[in-house]
C-alpha cells in the first residue's frame, strides 16, 4: 500500500511539473487523505531528524543549520520554500524518496509550523528540536496559545531526543521540565541585556504566569516582547543552567559573542541574534568546526522581504516581513534607531494564511512614531490598518489610502528622503513584486 | 472642559485580540473634542478601587487560561461593578468580560467559573474546541436611535443563552450562539459584545454613543458631541461591509 502511495506521489509531482505547477504542498494533500491523514508515515527515514520551530525566525535558522551541514560536506534534505505543515513535508519527501519511500540523506533539516510538530513527528522520528520562541500569531487559525503550547508540551512529555530551547522566552523554557527523565538532553540558548532592553514591557505580550506555580514571572529585563530574564520566585521556574549565552551584544556593528566566539551577523536586530544563538547552539551540539559556524552566522542574509532593500529611483527603501505585533514592533524600532525623515508603505492583507483576523495591529505601538513624515497604506485592509496608525494620534491628513500596490509604491516614491515598508505574510511577495516592477521601469508603469 | 473616568480592568491579562485599541480609541475621541479622558488600571494585586467614580467600567477579551485567573479576582469586585452599574457608570464588555458577567461559564472541559451574575444570560462551551465561532461580523444595531450596521471579528467558543435585550441582530457571522440572530447584550449603559476588531475601530458610532451617554449622565442638560472627521474610519467600513453583505 505504502509503495502504491509513493508511486502515485511521484506521478502526481511529474504530472504538475508537466504544466509548470508548484508541487509544493498539493501531491501531500491527496496523500493525507489517502493515507487515513498520516502522509509522513509511508516513508523510511534512516538519518538524524533536525526540526526547528516556534513563532518567528522558523525560516532563517533552518536555513543556517543547513549551511552548518553543507558546509562539512554533509547531505541535506531541506524543506527551503517553507512549506512546513505535515502535507509540505510529505511533498519534500516524495521528490527526494527512492520507489520503496528510502529517503537518502546525511541530515534531514525541517522547519515545521508549530502546530504541526506532534503530527508529524508522530510518524517519523525525531533526534533534535530546536523551538525559538512561542508570540501571539495568527489566534484565529492556530487557536489560544496556551492551547497550542500544550500540544507542544504533551509531544515533549514523551521526546527522549535533545530539545534545544530558547531559555529567555518562558513559553519555550517550560518546554525543558516536560519530561524529567530526558533531563540531560534539554539545552538552553539565551542572550544578556542588550543597550535597548527595558525594566518593563511596553509590548503586548504572552507569559505573565509561572505555567507551573500560577504566580506572576519577575523580569529582570525585557529584550523584546516577553523575551527576557524572568524567574518564578516561588517555584524558581527560569533558573537553569544555560548550554550557551549570547553576550557582549552591540547592535551598531552589529556583534556578539557566544561559546567563547566574537560573531559579526549582517543582519542587525535583537531577534536575529537570538535566531543565530540558536544555529550556535545546534553547531555546538552536533561539533560543527567553529570556523564553519563563524562563516554562516557572518555571512547569512536573506532576500526574501526579511530587510530586504530596494532602489526606487534613488531612494533607499527597505522592506521587512511583519506578521504579527511583535515583528512590527521590531521593524519600528530599527526605523527609529536611523537617523533623519522617513515614511512608511504599510502593506496589510487578511487573506487565509495571514489570519482572517487584523485586531493585531492594534497592538502594534505606533506612537513611538519619530520624524515619519507620511504614510501610505495598501492591501486587501489598506483601510484597517489606516484607521489605526490615525487613531495613535498620527496626523490623518499624511496618510494616503491606495489599496492597489503599484499606485501605493507610486505614491511612496513620489517624494523624496527614505522609505520603509511593512508587508504582512500573503503581502510580502506582491511587495516585493511591486517595488521591483517600479524600480526596473523607473516608475513608468504608473503613470 | 468635559471629564470622562474610565476603569480598564485586566489590562495586562484579557488583551488577546486588540480589544486595548478600544481604550486607545476613546481617548483619540475625546482629545478631538476637549473632553478630558482618564483611563485608570485595574488588576490582580492593586488596591480595590471605588467603582462608582467611573464613568464607564471596560473589560476585554483573555484566553481560558488569563480567564481562568481573573475569575476569582473578579469575583471580589462584584459589590462594587454592581453599585456602579445602578448608579449608572457605563459597562463596557468584550468577550470574556461579557461572559463573566452572567450567571455562569461553563468550558469546554466542563469546569463551571462563576460569573457576577449581574445579567441573566449564561454562557457554555461546546465540548470540542474546535466549534468555535471565528470570522467577521456584521450587526445591525438601533442602540443610537437610528439603525448602524457595525463590523467587527468574533472569536468564541462559548454560546451565550438567556439574552433578552440583544446588542443587535446578526446580519453575517454567528453572533450569541452558532448561526444565531442576535449579538450581544444591551441596556442603556450596558454593551456587552462578542466583537473584538476592535469593536470601535470601524464604528463611530458606538463610541459617540458611550462618550455622550458618560458626559451626561449625571447632567440635566444635553451636551452635544462636535462632529468629527470619520472619513476614514466609514470607508473602511464601508470595504468590509461591501464584501461580506453582497455576495
């Protein structure tokens, strides 16, 4: 039967690349359901499983622990394009499967939605989970986090593998005292304070309460978001031993020093350097050369509307994937730090993948708002996210409304000085779209 | 100059969805209009606060876990949210602060939490957690004297029964229960609503109706809100309402 499914898989791939389709996610669609909903059970899988998860960063360290393995000559299978839900990882695995399902690799390095960790794993086993970090995302499709942190759990209650834990998130943290017995096996990753943690947090966020004892958690400081130094007086939850700690942080360079390494990342956000905190550790875990960990974390970049920049005309813009507060909140925070007038493209979508749901960017912190000189929204809520920038005490008559992208990316680039552009999830690749096409035809396709 | 006292309760725990821009939107109209807005905290540890010196007492919306938590400090302020609410401080409830102020909420696994009891109606999870009510919402309501369709997104398990003076009927979405006609809960100082949205971003309306009704209520004569520029905020409306009722 199993034999039959891959056959049929494989048919289906061939079938869609025939007319030039994405074979991304749809051949593990039909197979989950013929497969009685466990489409990553009919495949063999000998190599070491690395699966990397959490609410932001998922992407880029699964990228970076890849490279960790490329670059000592190992084989790895990847899921890149980010399809990471049970039926994206089926799909992976058809394309790289023998006929009897015998999947050949040195490493099998998967990012998977977080949801979807206890199905998938399930069904093939697992050796390393690497979890980032657990914020408000899109409640409306992944249900209450609380209820998503304790599917999460109860997978862990019964991993035996390592479990590699963002320590300053407690969301994550408490993820290390599910299963006791597996005790040796949990590692830790934090960061010290940075120059812009603060005493308290000015962010909505998750985490007030020792998940064990009920009592409120005291911090110590807040990095971002509810990423800090935080401890249970009563039960002492956030008292461990850390496997490795990011220090010496200074963002302007940017730098960092881990496991005894000076680090030079290219990307320079406090988020990011937990991110590649994470690549150390799982370098560290798996002795990886330290000169094959320096030269991933110092050269990684993205192109993919993660600080992405652009030339519109000679106006320097860039472009930063925000899909939820906590992303936003960042992006403001580095537009900030720069120096000089600004504005901002706001680029907001409600379609399926982004959560039907845009309440979120009322907990975005607009007000902290410095020299942005005009605002242009757009997408399918162009007006949403209008209203609230408004309602922050934004001056309304700097905002222009243009729900069709390219008049929006016209409009950014009619006035001169920087420019910066929020894109949510579905958002971000249109965007990326548009500010191209302006660019390349210097801005003749609107006019 | 005009004065408004708002109590938020819970603040730092029921703010899953947003429903803090409700605050931030009160404020912005106010400010637009001389009214001086004070909006005091109000959560588990502080001093019990004098509710009757609130013009208007707002709760929102919190997951399970956040709900499970303040139910029993809820409890503690029942003396005082009631004598406010008869004294006529406006009540303002999203979510889980509409259900709590019922009989009852009894969740999904069927643990029964206590509600203040203030108002008949009684809320009960269905035993799957995944019949939830999730999607945008359009209500007509006739709370202001004329007719306003509000948009807004709910987001509950828990079907709420015994309403007998509903916020509004459902035009498109689920509203008290799965597929039901009505939303909400209302009396002339109360709202009580499942919309999260916030529920004030796209409707004016509402929030003039609740300014006014606080800089009132204990005058004998009418002062009239100055019109603002809505423009925006009716255009939006006017997007969402398109889509979801002219299919």
């Amino acid at each position: 039967m199993k034999k039959l499914l891959i056959l049929l898989g494989k048919i289906i791939i061939k079938v869609l690349h025939l007319f030039h389709r994405n074979a991304g996610n749809l051949p593990g669609i039909i197979l989950w359901h013929l497969s009685k909903q466990r489409c990553c059970s009919i495949f063999k899988v000998d190599c070491p499983i690395i699966a990397v998860t959490g609410t932001n960063g998922k992407t880029s360290v699964t990228n970076c622990i890849a490279q960790l393995f490329e670059k000592s000559g190992k084989k790895v299978i990847i899921n890149r394009e980010g399809n990471n839900l049970d039926t994206g990882i089926c799909s992976l695995l058809l394309r790289h499967c023998d006929m009897s399902g015998n999947v050949k690799a040195d490493y099998l390095i998967l990012e998977t939605d977080e949801s979807h960790v206890p199905v998938v794993y399930s069904q093939m086993r697992l050796e390393t989970l690497v979890v980032l970090n657990f914020f408000r995302d899109q409640l409306d499709r992944n249900g209450e986090m609380e209820t998503l942190i304790k599917k999460i759990n109860s997978f862990c209650r019964a991993f035996d593998g390592n479990l590699v834990l963002n320590g300053d998130d407690p969301n994550t943290a408490r993820l290390g005292l599910a299963n006791p017995k597996n005790e040796r096996k949990i590692r830790y990753f934090n960061a010290e304070r940075y120059k812009f943690a603060t005493d308290k947090t000015f962010e909505a966020s998750e985490g007030h309460f020792c998940p064990f004892c009920s009592e409120p958690l005291e911090y110590e400081y807040y990095q971002y978001s509810h990423i800090g130094k935080f401890i249970c007086k009563k039960c002492g939850f956030g008292d461990y031993e850390p496997y490795i700690t990011a220090s010496n942080i200074d963002l302007e360079k940017p730098v960092f020093t881990a496991n005894r390494h000076e680090y030079s990342p290219k990307l320079n956000s406090i988020y990011n350097i937990y991110n590649m905190t994470a690549v150390a550790a799982v370098g560290k875990l798996y002795r990886i050369k330290p000169e094959i960990i320096e030269d991933v974390i110092s050269n990684y970049t993205v192109n993919n509307g993660r600080m992405e920049n652009f030339m519109l005309g000679d106006r320097k813009t860039t472009l930063n994937l925000a899909k939820n507060p906590v992303g936003a909140n960042m992006t403001l925070r580095v537009m900030n730090e720069m120096n000089g007038d600004k504005e901002l493209l706001f680029v907001l979508n409600d379609n399926v993948a982004d959560g039907l749901d845009v309440s979120w960017i009322w907990d975005i912190n607009f007000s902290i708002f410095e020299r942005v000189t005009r605002v242009v929204t757009s997408g399918t809520r162009a007006y949403d996210i209008a209203v609230r920038i408004k309602c922050s005490g934004y001056d309304p008559s700097k905002i222009t409304v243009c729900p069709d992208l390219d008049e929006a990316v016209a409009e950014l680039a009619r006035t001169e000085g920087r420019k910066f552009v929020i894109a949510n999830y579905t958002a971000v690749q249109p965007t990326r779209q548009a500010l191209k096409r302006y660019s390349e035809n210097g801005g003749k396709n609107n006019e | 100059m005009s004065k408004i006292k708002i109590l938020h309760m819970y603040a730092d725990m029921l703010d899953l969805y947003g429903d803090s821009g409700n605050m931030e939107i009160l404020k912005y109209r106010c400010s637009k209009r001389n009214i001086e807005c004070i909006i005091d905290k109000y959560s588990i540890g502080d001093d019990m606060p004098y509710f009757p010196e609130y013009d208007m007492i707002y709760i929102g919306g919190g997951a399970d876990l956040e709900q499970q938590h303040i139910s029993s400090d809820l409890v503690k302020c029942r003396g005082g949210i009631k004598k406010a609410y008869k004294n006529g401080s406006f009540l303002f409830l999203i979510c889980g602060g509409y259900q709590l102020m019922g009989k009852y909420y009894r969740d999904a696994d069927g643990n029964e939490i206590k509600g203040l009891g203030l108002f008949d109606y009684f809320t009960v999870a269905p035993s799957s957690r995944k019949k939830r009510c999730i999607g945008n919402i359009v209500v007509n309501t006739e709370i202001t004297g004329n007719p306003v369709k509000v948009v807004g997104f709910e987001n509950h398990g828990g079907q709420t029964q015994g309403v007998k003076t509903p916020f509004g009927s459902v035009l498109y979405g689920n509203g008290n229960c799965s597929k039901s006609d009505a939303e909400g809960y209302f009396e002339k100082n109360v709202i009580a609503t499942y919309l999260h949205g916030p529920m004030l971003a796209k409707n004016p309306e509402i929030s003039d109706y609740m300014i006014s009704y606080c800089i009132n209520r204990r005058s004998d004569t009418h002062i009239k809100l100055t019109k603002l520029n809505d423009k925006l905020e009716k255009d939006c409306r006017r997007v969402m309402l398109e889509r979801l009722l002219n299919k």
